[in-house]
C-alpha cells in the first residue's frame, strides 16, 4: 500500500536528498500552541478527531518549544504576554514558522486598547494569517498547508541579513460565496 | 431623576446612632444604598460595620475605583473608591464610598498627596489584591498596605490607564515595546 506499491521490484528509488527532507519536514510540523483565547479551543477541535489535524503529521502538540517548530499564535496577545511569545519564539528549533490564527493575533481584533498588541507581526515573524473570529479547523488545516506546500517548493523559510522574514501569507476561501440576502425578507 | 433615595436602609440608623457628631452624606438607588464618607474616616467607620452585632458586615465582597471627569453630575471629588460589603449572616448588602480630589496633574503616574486612603486589609485580608488593582489602574494608593505593587501592568508602565484622561488605545506602549531578538534574549 501507499509507497511501497510505488516501488519497483527492487524495492529502491532515486531521488534528490532535498526533497527527502523537505518531505519529511512538511509532514512533521510539530506545532506549539500559544493559545489564549476563544481561537485555542477551535485549535483543540482541529487536533481532534473530527478534523484530524494528524492526518497531516501535525498532531503531536509539544508544550515545549525545544521540540516544536511551528508556532500558532491563537488569541489576543497582551503587551505583558509578548515577551513571554517572543521568549518562545527565540527558544523554537530551526527551521521554525508562525501561524498567527484568528482576527486577535493578526491585528488586535475588537480590543484596541492600550493593553493589546495590534497584530503579533510587529514583533514576531508571521508566516500564514489565517482569518477569522475565530477560524473554522478547516481554515487553520488550509493555513498548515500552505506551509507544507512552500516546504515542499523552497524547503527553507526566507532570510534577510541573518534575519527571519515573514512569509506574509494570508488565507482565502477557496470557493465562491453566494450572494448574501440582504435587509428583511417576505 | 426627579424621584428622592429611600434612606432606609436599617444601617443608616445604626451609623447615626454609633457616630451622632460626624455628618455623612447617604444615597440609594434601586434598593443599593450607600453612604458617603470623609477619607479620614474609612476606618472608624469600616471597623464598625463589620464589628457591631446588628450588623456584621463580615465579607468585602469587592473595592472599585470610579473617574467622575466630564460626569455630567456634580460629584464632591474625582474619584471615588467602593466598598461593596455583604453580611453573610444576615444576608445584606451596604456601599460605602470615598470620594477624593485630586491636587496634582492626573496624566502621568506622580504620586499625590491628596490621593490616599486608609487600607482596610487589616480589616478584610481579602481587600489587599483589590486594593492594589484600584491603585494599578487610578493611581489612589493606600495607606499601610502590605504590599502597594501593580497588580495587573508591568512596574514601569507610564500612566494609571483607568482614568478617564488617559486614550483608550494608550500613548504608544502597544506600538514601541521591545522587540526580542537574538542578542537580548
């Protein structure tokens, strides 16, 4: 079944070593959650057994970030939080990559205050902003995919000057929506 | 609101019964009655209540801070410091509020005179957390506190964010707070 049917014979194949490792690093993607609010409980039902988050090698969530590299920031981040997000951020095992889920961790959500970050980009690097208040499994699981699918195409997360740069990828819907009734109807 | 406060409340007449020479002022709205007391006597007063036998105010269920600035009634002063207190034994409620007027600029984090009053942690150990976060977000400090801290925002922070002069969205705290990286984590 799956790979071993397509083996020849032989049972070898050739290919590059770079694509051995980046396939075994996008179905890897161990994630840490940094949940803080009503997004962590949709990150919870992502890992279960509904939507089944394991079915893309991310289910193992490691509440250490030594042994994670996806970080998914799920809620409003607090300015008294941000360093405690960033200290985790550093701590992550390269090559690591952000998911700022939900409407809060990207831009501050409805709690513009004087005690909430106005997006976690501005502090950290976000790879994939998945919408939503808060995003449905589906959406975080399209959000892990896309990473997948640049690890499958450039293996590496983008650097300038030593830096790590954002991927600054955003989450769409990948169907049309209907037309939408408007006002009352009789 | 044309319709008078119905003073009734049976602790109106134990305070004035208890203290015949001091003046207060009182208030009631919907059943919530209150009296208004002078700084200087939160403690005489506070330690009556909760040890008199009629009363046995035995619980400080909560300490608010209140910014009366732009009210569009006239208050005695700024701000105002609660006290919600419950009588677990005879099941009742009574309000006690300070008001204090500020002498010195409100906008940054300056400590001022004007703004002190008794703590009642001697009195209700419950009071000490609640006490810190009126002087976190109003800057009104209490007096022998055993351990006046912020309680919510970091030590450094540059103003008390609850009165009602400081912008919702802050002076930029949110916007130039430092950025972790490499060489200082």
């Amino acid at each position: 079944m799956g790979l071993e049917a397509a083996l020849p014979a032989e049972g070898f194949l050739t290919t590059q070593l770079r694509r051995v490792i980046n396939w075994s690093r996008r179905n890897s993607l161990w994630p840490m959650p940094f949940a803080t609010a009503c997004c962590g409980i949709e990150l919870m039902a992502t890992a279960s057994s509904r939507y089944d988050l394991a079915r893309f090698g991310a289910e193992v969530m490691r509440f250490s970030p030594r042994q994670s590299d996806l970080l998914i920031v799920a809620g409003r981040i607090a300015i008294k939080t941000m360093p405690v997000l960033q200290r985790i951020y550093q701590q992550m095992t390269e090559p690591k990559w952000v998911i700022s889920m939900g409407a809060c961790a990207s831009t501050g959500g409805v709690f513009d205050t004087y005690a909430v970050v106005q997006g976690c980009d501005q502090f950290i690097p976000v790879d994939v902003y998945v919408p939503g208040c808060p995003p449905r499994p589906e959406q975080l699981i399209e959000g892990v995919m896309m990473i997948q699918r640049y690890i499958d195409q450039e293996g590496m997360p983008p650097m300038d000057g030593g830096k790590r740069v954002g991927l600054g990828l955003a989450v769409a819907p990948t169907h049309a929506v209907r037309p939408q009734p408007v006002g009352l109807q009789y | 609101m044309s319709s008078k406060p119905n003073l009734d409340h049976a602790t109106f007449a134990a305070i004035k019964g208890r203290f015949p020479e001091k003046r207060f002022r009182a208030t009631e709205f919907r059943g919530d009655s209150t009296l208004i007391i002078e700084p200087a006597d939160v403690l005489t007063v506070m330690s009556f209540l909760r040890d008199d036998e009629r009363l046995r105010y035995s619980f400080l269920s909560d300490v608010a801070g209140v910014d009366y600035l732009n009210y569009p009634a006239k208050m005695p002063g700024r701000f105002a410091v609660v006290y919600m207190l419950e009588s677990q034994s005879r099941d009742d409620r009574f309000f006690v509020k300070v008001f204090l007027e500020p002498t010195l600029p409100t906008d940054g984090t300056i400590e001022d005179p004007a703004l002190w009053v008794d703590s009642v942690t001697g009195l209700w150990p419950g009071a000490e957390w609640m006490e810190r976060e009126v002087f976190d977000m109003f800057g009104i400090r209490f007096r022998n506190h055993p351990d006046l801290r912020r309680i919510l925002l970091w030590e450094a922070y540059p103003a008390h964010p609850l009165r009602k002069d400081y912008p919702l969205r802050g002076r930029g705290e949110r916007e130039t707070y430092r950025v972790v990286d490499r060489t200082t984590a």
